[in-house]
C-alpha cells in the first residue's frame, strides 16, 4: 500500500533499525513498482520491505489504523548493494498509525460535501423563517 507522508514518518518512527524509504524519484523505484505493485517502499539492514494493512487478530474486527511489516526481498552480498526477492513473508511487526486532520480530509475527498447539498439548500430554518 502507499503510504502518505504522515504515515511514512509514522512508520520510521516506529521501527527500531535503521530504515530508510525509497523516493519515488530514485532510479529502482518504477522497477520495484513493477515487480511489487504500488507501494511504499522500506530498505533495512534486512532488505526490502513494505506496509500492507493489518491482519486483524479477531476475524470480524477491521484493523484500518494500523499496518504490518512485510519482508519482500533479503541482501543477497556483504556490501548490501544487491537483493535478492523471495516470497512475502508477513512479520509480526505492526505499525500503529494515528489519523492526522489532513489525513482525514484526504479520505473523505470532495465526494464528503455533494455539490447537491448546497445549490438546494433553502436556508430557511425549522419553524421555516430564513
């Protein structure tokens, strides 16, 4: 999933090692797009990672506010300059992230306020005086 950048600095900031984020302008990005998909990508010690919604712990809850760590490819050499993908593996690891205002207004979009609502609005009260 991409993450905004809200969700990106609250992601580093949970994360113990050292990890850093592949910019969308650096060269490899559009071929890790193309190999992975659409996401935000996260380089670590370990490899190449990424943040996929939550598995909830109980199966009717929606876990929406959080993400977890999933591993998609290891260093394949000492100096770290090579890697090397294997299957996904989903760890343990969940973020936790909290809703920021402009968060929540990027969600909700234009679509939050139809343009119905306001051109037939009357302006007229309950008891009907304007």
């Amino acid at each position: 999933m991409k993450l905004s950048p809200v969700r990106i600095q609250q992601t580093l900031d949970q994360l113990v090692s050292r990890t850093v984020v592949v910019p969308e302008t650096h060269p490899k990005a559009a071929e890790l797009h193309q190999i992975f998909g659409e996401h935000t990508f996260f380089l670590d010690a370990d490899g190449l990672e990424i943040i996929e919604p939550a598995i909830p712990s109980d199966p009717g809850e929606i876990e929406e506010e959080a993400g977890q760590l999933v591993k998609l490819a290891m260093w394949n050499d000492a100096a770290r300059t090579v890697l090397a993908a294997h299957p996904a593996e989903v760890t343990d690891v969940v973020i936790h992230f909290e809703s920021s205002v402009q968060e929540q207004l990027d969600r909700a979009g234009e679509d939050s306020f139809p343009a119905s609502d306001a051109t037939n609005h009357t302006g007229t009260t309950r008891n009907g005086a304007e």
